[in-house]
C-alpha cells in the first residue's frame, strides 16, 4: 500500500511540474463500502483538477480530470476511448477540512454510491 502511494504521487509530482499545479494531496477513503486511495494534483489557476485513485484490493489506477469551482470538486474518469463513464462530485472541498463526503455516479447506469475521504498528506 505505501508502495502504491509512493508511485501515486510520483507520477503526479510530474504532471504538476508540466502542468502548473500548486501541490498536491492524498487520501483514504470509500466509494460505497470499498476501500480507496485518492491522489489529487494541485489545482491550476484556471481550477482544472486532475488526479486518480485506485481501490485498494485492486491497486489499478483510474485517472481524473475535472474542476474545484467554488468549493465543489468534479471529477469525471474516461474509459480508454475516453468516454466519461462515472462523476465524483465532492461538494464543500476545502484543504481546512479534514473530511470530505460527496458521491460517485456511474453515468451508464445512474447508479450512485457514497464517497468518503479523509486527507492522508500533502506534497
């Protein structure tokens, strides 16, 4: 688990340096009753958001793009053609809080889920 960590935030340490990003942080958390890790790249000055996370039990990375506009963070994740194929929205992200509940909708199928997150660090 810190391994994936570690290379999480590696890999985002250098889209934040190509892209103009200001920090970045990590969480824990769920998506309904599974367990995930969230790495989130700062948001640039025009509040574009990238990151991704990965369920723990099956540590494959699912890549995020989305905004932070007013406090409410969207994140969309595309399939390999780039299709959207789910939502997170996260609605009064702020980096004083110190837990996060939003949810996460599959857009194929409207089904929605709880998303939980609490900050593990920041870079």
């Amino acid at each position: 688990m810190r391994q994936l960590a570690k290379q999480l935030a590696a890999t985002l340490l250098g889209l934040s340096l190509s892209s103009v990003a200001l920090g970045q942080s990590c969480y824990t958390g769920t998506i309904g009753t599974l367990p995930i890790e969230l790495a989130l790249e700062g948001t640039t000055r025009e509040g574009q958001q990238t990151g991704m996370y990965v369920y723990t039990k099956y540590d494959t990375p699912i890549e995020l793009a989305g905004t932070l506009k007013r406090g409410v963070l969207t994140l969309t994740e595309r399939d390999s053609h780039g299709k959207a194929t789910a939502t997170f929205t996260v609605p009064a992200f702020a980096a004083t809080r110190r837990n996060y509940a939003g949810t996460w909708k599959n857009l194929a199928t409207g089904q929605q889920l709880p998303v939980v997150l609490t900050p593990k660090f920041d870079l």
